[in-house]
C-alpha cells in the first residue's frame, strides 16, 4: 500500500516515534516527530513556510500520520495563547499561512494541522471520516503537543469541526471563530439527492487545474474578479490530484462529502457553551450537492447573507461580522478587513 512508503522511506528516522505495528499494542497518545521529512509527502508537494512536523497515532485500526505546521508566538506570550487554524475542504494547512503570521505577531503560538485525509497527512481509504472523527484528530494532537487551553478557527469544513469541537471539548476552548462555516443548513432537507461514493469518486478524480479554479471561482468569489495569488492554492490542490496520491485524494473526497451531507452542523448550534465568533462573507454561494441538484434545489441553497444571520441568533453567545461582498474566504479576498475584525475580537 501507498500510504506505507512514507515511513518506508525514512522508517530509521520514524523507528524513534510510536508509530505502531499490528503486533504491538497502540499508544494512547500518539507521538510528535520533528526531524526531516520527504519534500513530497503523501503526494503534496507544496512548498511550507515552516518546517512540517509529524503527529504519528493510531487509529481505527490502523498508523496514520498528521501532518501540521507549529509556529511560535513572535512576541512575550505569558498567558500562553495558542490558536489552531481549521483548514476547508479544498484547502490545506498552509492557507492559513497570512493569518498565522498575524496571530504570532499578536502573541498566540499557532498550530496549522493538515486534516487526516488532506494534502501532506496520511489518506487512508477505509476510514470514517465523520465530523466528530476529524475534532477527535485534532484534540488528540493538541493533547500530544500538552496544549490543553486553545483559540479554535476554522474555515468551511474546517468551521464545521471547529463546531463540533467546540462541542466535544468546551472545557478547553477559550473562543471560536467560524469563518462561513459549511452545515449552517441542511442540505439533504432542501432537496439534495444522493449521490454515492463512487459516482462522487468518478466526477473528483478528472479534476486538474482548470476545473478546479473554474469550480473556486463560481462558488468562492462569485461576481468578483480572479486574483493571480489564488492561483497558488490551485496549483496546490491540482498538483495533488495529479500526483502518486491523486486516486487516494480523490476518493477520500468522496468519502469526506458524503460524510458532511450527513451532519449539518445547525441543529446543534444552540448547545454550543463557547464564546463564539461568525465571520460571514454574505457574498458567499458554497452550498454541498448544489452541483448535482436540480435548478430549483440548487436555487434554494448556499444563500449566506441570509445563513449567517440566522445560525448567529441560534448560538447562545455570538457575535456576528458580515462582509459585504466578499464570498467564501473572506481571508484571502480581503485580508485586511477579515484582520482587522479577527485581531479586534481576539481576546
């Protein structure tokens, strides 16, 4: 199997780590490695700004490897911040990268994990990838890096596990950041029909570059012109579908989409204990299974100037900031308005 070159490939350098066999029993932990790892990992070849780091577990049977980005605060940090940055669906960790410098700048430690599934971390394909899977992920990495108290920020996919982390874990959340979370309706109840893994397999494993940016530009900066830097973040996804990994990549996709179909995150909204922030940009069209509906389900779906307002009254303590005319990555649209409202509420 694929996903066990990598530690073929440096098994002298992981041999320290707990990375566990079939025979030996699982740690309960995980362990942190942070030597040098393969330039391509796990078919991303992405160049990070920082060195990347391994978070070696086990889990539902089998090794899995994490990987994530662990970038220090740049000023005294006493009360020892710490963020983690929960990326989207068609994104990666290093996305973050502009606003994990902004967060070291103001005194956070930030810690920018790529999901199990995604870009540089290990993408098994008989796995679960559930929402609560995915929180778990991120909280038993937290917990092998000793970091119990966190800022949780996440974007798309990544609102919804911050959602749902906070959830799980409120104990140990300082604040949320949802930035236009997915699961803010029900898309099945709209109308949505089933599409199965296969088929879902079968449209995602032709993407490259120009599908790619064509779907990005339609449904993340609609009516809104391409910048050249978004290009990078294209290159970035199209370079794994083309990649050793890309057959893997593309069918963990599918697995993940069927998976959030399956759990909107609005009907429990108002459980959430968590001081909570909504950055919504109102613009915004991203809908799940909007591109298999009919016209009039697709019409009914992804209205964010309307979701936005109406998950904020649901959460019992949220503040709401909507972006006018920005789409689904108010952070990459317009840098400086989504800082200047993030750096004013952190805290």
């Amino acid at each position: 199997m694929k996903i066990f070159s990598v530690f073929t490939a440096f098994s002298a350098i992981l041999s320290c780590t707990a990375v566990v066999s079939a025979q030996s029993d699982p740690d309960p932990i995980g362990t942190i490695y942070d030597g040098h790892v393969p330039a391509n990992l796990y078919g991303s070849s992405y160049p990070y700004p920082w060195p990347v780091k391994l978070f070696n577990f086990y889990n539902q049977r089998q090794n899995l490897t994490m990987a994530f980005m662990d970038i220090p605060a740049r000023k005294h940090n006493k009360h020892n911040k710490t963020a983690v940055l929960l990326h989207g669906g068609n994104f990666c960790g290093v996305t973050w990268s502009d606003t994990a410098r902004q967060l070291s700048a103001a005194g956070y430690r930030v810690i920018l994990p790529d999901d199990i599934g995604f870009c540089k971390s290990s993408k098994p394909q008989g796995y679960s990838y559930n929402v609560q899977q995915q929180a778990l992920n991120i909280h038993s990495l937290l917990t092998a890096l000793g970091i119990d108290q966190v800022t949780v920020i996440g974007h798309s996919m990544g609102g919804m596990i911050a959602a749902r982390y906070g959830l799980m874990y409120p104990n140990n959340v300082q604040q949320l950041f949802l930035v236009n979370p997915l699961g803010l309706e029900d898309w099945v109840a709209k109308g949505v029909p089933y599409l199965s893994v296969d088929a879902s397999y079968e449209s995602g494993v032709v993407s490259n570059f120009t599908t790619l940016k064509a779907y990005e530009h339609a449904n993340y900066f609609p009516n809104a012109p391409w910048k050249p830097e978004y290009d990078a973040w294209v290159h970035m996804l199209a370079d794994i579908y083309a990649g050793d990994y890309g057959s893997e990549y593309s069918y963990v996709m599918a697995l993940v989409t069927d998976a959030l179909l399956s759990q909107p995150v609005i009907y429990q909204l108002p459980l959430l204990q968590t001081r909570t922030y909504l950055l919504v940009g109102d613009s915004d069209v991203s809908a799940l299974g909007k591109a298999w509906s009919s016209p009039a389900v697709a019409a009914k779906l992804g209205h964010y100037h309307e979701l936005g307002p109406a998950a904020a009254a649901m959460i019992p303590n949220c503040k709401l900031h909507m972006f006018p005319g920005l789409g689904h990555a108010p952070f990459l649209q317009d840098p400086k308005a989504f800082y200047d409202v993030l750096l004013s509420w952190l805290d």
